[in-house]
C-alpha cells in the first residue's frame, strides 16, 4: 500500500513537472499609473482676478471665458492710444492740404490794397517827376516817390507769392514724417487692444477644469497659471519596463491597462519609448546592476477609453499581442 501510494505521488509530481515544463511562461506585466497632459491657463499680464467663470469639475468649450484680471490701466492706456492715433491722423491729412478758404480769402484782400496802393505810388511818382522837371521842387522829393512805388511793387509780388504757396501742401519730407508717425501710433493702438484682450483668457478645447490655483481679489502674477484643464484624450499611462524587457515592446504596439475599479481593461497604444534608463547607476554596469535598470514608456488610450482613468491612479499593465478590435 505504501508503495504503491509513493509510486501515485511521485508519478503526479513529474506529470507536473512536464506539464510546467512544456508550458509557456506568462507574458510580463509591470506596475505605473494615469497621467494627465494638462493645459494650464495663465495670462502673460498679471493683475488682481477680478472675475472667475468655472469651478473645478466644469466642462467647458472652446472659447469660454475662464476668467478676467483687473484691467482698468489697460482700457486707460487703449482710448489714450487711441486719442493719440486720432491726432497723428489729423496732422498726417493736414499735410496734404492748402489754407483755409477764409486764410486765402484774407490774403486776397491784402494783395487787393497792395496793389492799390501801388497804383497809388505810380500816380504819385509821376506827379512828383513833372514837378521836378518843372523845377517846383528838389529832386528829392521824387527820390522819395520812386523809392515808395518800388515798395509798393514788391508788397504785391510779396502776397502773391504767399497766394500760391497757401494752395500747396507740405513738403514731401514733413508729409511723409506725418504719414509715419500716424502708423506708429496705429501699432500703439494694436498693442493696447492686445494687452486689454489679455486680462481675459478664454479656452483653447474642449476640456475639463481640474485645478483652480486662485481666488477672486487675489493678485497673479504675469505668466502663473490661474486654472489647469484636462482635455479629452489627455490621459496616458506612464509604466516602467526592465532593461531585459524594454526589447519586447514597441512604438505603436498596443497594452491592456487594468485598475481597480475601472471594469474591463483598457487598451492603450504605446507612443513613447525613452531611450536612455530613467535612473543612471554607476558607471560600471555589473549583472546586479543592470537588473535595477528600468525605461519610462507611455502609452495613450482611446479618447473614450481614456475617460475610464484618474491621473494618479495605479495601473497592471501587459502586453498585448493583436490590436483591440
């Protein structure tokens, strides 16, 4: 009986044993956890929050308004811009026009007189020329006849010059001085307008608000997030793969993500591979050593799948051998 008893137990255990032995080992599976690319919102102007559109949990689309920044300085600053550019413009036109009518006008009216008085000095001169041949008076008198009918010639040369020089513009030079600095202060305009559009932000997707950083009345600094957004398909899976396993994977080749709670696994294609160890040992690699070596590979489920993982959640990740369906 003992015998036979002993002969039953070892005949088991090398059925076992050939048993294991022809079966195949199990495919590797390795430990790492949900990981969100996250948008964080942030306004490169700081100031106080003034407003604050979405809680955390709140899905918003593109283009909603997230939150505002005091921006009184900024719409200052935009109609002082503003004011300056109407100005620049004006003076830029200004100098592609003549005088006035009412300036020409008086101008008219001046070279009118001059002329009459010129006519004047002519009759005068003549009078004071037959005199003197006459010998009434001393040839001085008609020195001084002529030297006023010369005046008067000149007086009505003089304002109609000024006639034509009033119908003409500005010089090339000043209009084209006017004409740039208008355009400069059209650019002052635009980078107002563009400061004041940047104390509101506004979302760039369809996405999550996950985190919010500050409350209404605080002061933010330029550039520091506000808030931080979770876009659809922003969720991966970071996994770390020994330095004998990393070979058995590749880019696009797909992996089953499993956690608690999350039902039937999930499947996920691998995107990225690092290609140097994410912990250096020494430089001497011994058996031992190598064996702590270990490469960050991530992997990026569908954008549906993706909804069933939390960043931060631990993940069983293994291999699969064919695409999902």
């Amino acid at each position: 009986m003992i015998d036979r008893a002993i002969r039953r137990a070892l005949t088991g255990l090398l059925m076992a044993l050939g048993l294991a032995a022809c079966s195949e080992a199990p495919p590797p599976a390795w430990a790492g956890y949900a990981e969100g690319d996250y948008i964080y919102l942030a306004a490169p102007i700081g100031g106080r929050l003034d407003q604050l559109s979405v809680q955390v949990g709140d899905l918003v689309g593109r283009g909603d308004t997230l939150f505002a920044l005091d921006a009184q300085a900024e719409l200052a600053a935009r109609d002082e811009s503003r004011a300056r550019l109407v100005a620049a413009e004006a003076q830029a036109a200004d100098t592609t026009k003549g005088r006035r009518s009412d300036e020409l006008a008086v101008t008219r009216a001046q070279l009118a007189q001059a002329k009459t008085a010129a006519v004047l000095a002519q009759t005068a001169w003549q009078r004071q020329r037959e005199l003197v041949a006459q010998g009434f008076i001393s040839p001085a008198g008609e020195d001084q006849a002529r030297a006023t009918h010369d005046q008067a010639r000149a007086r009505v040369a003089e304002l109609q010059a000024s006639l034509r020089v009033a119908a003409l513009p500005a010089r090339s030079d000043a209009r084209s001085a006017a004409q740039a600095q208008a355009q400069a202060q059209a650019g002052m305009v635009r980078q107002a307008d563009w400061r004041l559009a940047q104390k509101q932000q506004q979302a760039p997707a369809l996405a999550h608000v996950t985190e919010v950083f500050f409350r209404v009345g605080e002061y933010v600094m330029p550039g520091q997030p506000v808030l931080a957004l979770l876009p659809p398909g922003g969720t991966k899976a970071r996994f770390y793969v020994r330095e004998n396993e990393v070979a058995l994977l590749a880019l696009g080749q797909w992996v089953s993500l499993s956690c608690d709670g999350c039902g039937e696994p999930v499947p996920a294609q691998i995107s990225r591979i690092a290609t140097g160890p994410e912990f250096t040992p020494p430089v001497i690699y011994s058996n031992a050593q190598r064996a702590k070596l270990v490469f960050l590979v991530e992997a990026r489920p569908r954008p549906a799948d993706g909804a069933r993982l939390h960043p931060g959640q631990p993940l069983d990740v293994k291999r699969l051998d064919k695409a999902p369906a």
